[in-house]
C-alpha cells in the first residue's frame, strides 16, 4: 500500500482497517519544477495499492499518481491498483460544446498507459464514466454509509431530494433505505458555478428535506435547490454528498444558508478548513474490504447487495 500527498490520513486508515503497514513514498521536487517519486519499499511481483484521490492542486496529485504507477510497473509489481476514491475528472464525460476534450476518457488512458491494471474509485459523477476505461473497474457507494447517518431518526415527513434528475436514480436508492418519498430538481447548467433549477419534480411542501448529491465543489446548485425547495413549502434540509470539496465560496454558502441544519459528507477527499460545523463519516472500512476482496479475488458487488437488505426492500442489489 502506497500513498500520494493528496489524502494520506485516509490511505492510514485504510491500512489500519487492513493491518497492514502504509510503505513510505519519496516526491522530489527539481528546481524546474518536474516531480520525480520513488517508492521506498520492494515491490517485484507484489500486489501494489496506491491510494490518490484527484482533489486540488487536482492537476499534481494526477501527476504523482501516473508517476507512481509507472514506477511500480518499472519495479516489477505483478498488478497495480490505483485507488482513486474521487475521480475528479469523471464531470468531463461528455461532449456539451463544439471543440471540447472529453477529460474523464482521456485520464483514464493515462492511468492505463502509465500501467494501472484495476482501478478502485467510488461515486463516478456519471455512470458512462465507467465504460472509459480498458481495465477492470470496482465501483463503489456511499449511499449505504451516508443512509447510517440517518437511521433512527424520526423520519417522517421527510423527503430525499437529488438537485438534478440525472442523480435521480441514486437519490430514489438512497429514500429506499430509508424507506422515504424521493423528489427532484429539474436544473439546467449556465457556467461551472452558476445554476437554475426551474422545477421541483415531487411533493416537497411541508417536509423536511435531505438533499443528496455526489459532489459539492461551489455549493451553486445545493444553494439553488434550498432556495427553491423554501419557494415550494420545504421546512429546512439536510445536505448529504459523497466528495465534499466544498471550493471558493461553498463553505460560507452552506454555513450561511438559514434551511440547512446539518451537513454531513464522506472521507473521500480531505476535510476543508473553517468548517466546524461539518459532519465526517468514512468510508475506509469500505475500501479496505473491497481491496481485501480483490486481493482475494473475491466479490467487490457482493460487497453493496441492497447496501443492507434489512434496510432496504425491495431493490436486492444496487444497478451499479
């Protein structure tokens, strides 16, 4: 198991979880800016695991984890995985606009080419993301997790809410678990930070909201969706996603908006700073088991059949 700089603290606790030790990896620096990486530990013809979420300065950490792969290759290791728990890239999924790169593709040939041969990430922004890459994918959820987070509340007149209808089928797994009603809002993109949501699809008056999202990087749509879910009669909300980056001006959007109380969030990318009131629940345990089963070669899927049956009739296993 290695580790780039990108979230060290959640490779540690995938080792813990493991019992296995975090080998040591060495990035220099050279005074033209190019980065060299060693790793520290022999690793002919082992199993290498190297965790690197894709979180910002995104386009280094990208950089030390293709420099990682490749010095793995070169040091003989019989399979590398690349444990990419945010897969930054995968919003390039499509092509929107004339003339644009389709970076979620392009970056998963990278990893290929740099000699990944599995890769381990959780929550694509886009299931199609998946189809991108010529090497085994495990794909995991959080949904199960962040669903922990609210069991044995009172929830009635509750309602999940998803902020578009692309998110929809995850948000309707989410309000199974919980045995919940499931609304959506039908939002329409202007520029990287900037929303509309011109509709809510579902019965939202009167109810208390948990907003799901996959990633929060601006908090535009989050704060577009809480001020049109106050327009259609919604008490208060919680918001819940599985990569909270929480960029520019997220953290004072969310801490400031009067219908939030409480926002909760995974591990998978590191905890922002003058966010106190933020609520962290991990998902190492997740990857340590899945990085168990592969390593076994046992079944990762198996690992999310219906998140927890008891929990969530009647779907017996997740679509992805």
């Amino acid at each position: 198991m290695f580790s780039g700089s990108a979230h060290t603290e959640l490779a540690e606790q995938i080792c813990r979880d493991l019992g296995v030790p975090l080998s040591p990896v060495e990035i220099h620096r050279f005074s033209n800016d190019c980065l060299q990486v060693q790793l520290q530990t022999n690793c002919r013809q082992r199993d290498v695991y190297i965790v690197q979420p894709l979180v910002p300065p995104t386009q280094e950490h990208l950089m030390e984890l293709l420099l990682m792969i490749d010095a793995a290759r070169g040091a003989s290791a019989a399979q590398i995985t690349a444990v990419i728990p945010h897969y930054a890239y995968a919003r390039s999924d499509k092509k929107d606009a004339s003339r644009i790169s389709i970076g979620g593709r392009l970056v998963a040939d990278m990893l290929t080419t740099a000699g990944a041969n599995r890769v381990l990430t959780m929550a694509l922004h886009a299931p199609q993301v998946h189809g991108f890459f010529s090497v085994p994918v495990d794909h995991l959820t959080a949904i199960g997790v962040l669903a922990d987070h609210f069991r044995g509340r009172d929830l009635s007149d509750t309602v999940v809410v998803s902020p578009d209808l692309g998110n929809a089928k995850t948000a309707t797994q989410f309000a199974r678990l919980l045995g919940v009603p499931v609304a959506a809002g039908s939002k329409q993109r202007l520029a990287d930070d900037r929303v509309v949501i011109d509709a809510i699809v579902g019965e939202v008056a009167g109810k208390r909201a948990i907003v799901l999202d996959d990633e929060i990087a601006t908090g535009g749509s989050i704060i577009e969706l809480l001020d049109r879910l106050k327009d259609h009669g919604c008490t208060s909300a919680a918001v819940a996603c599985t990569h909270g980056l929480f960029a520019g001006p997220a953290v004072e959007r969310l801490r400031s908006h009067p219908s939030i109380t409480e926002v909760i969030s995974t591990d998978t990318v590191p905890r922002p700073d003058g966010f106190p009131e933020l609520e962290t629940t991990s998902v190492s345990g997740l990857f340590a088991e899945a990085i168990k089963r592969i390593h076994d070669g046992e079944s990762v899927s198996s690992l999310f059949d219906g998140v927890d049956p008891t929990h969530g009739p009647p779907q017996p296993k997740l679509p992805f």
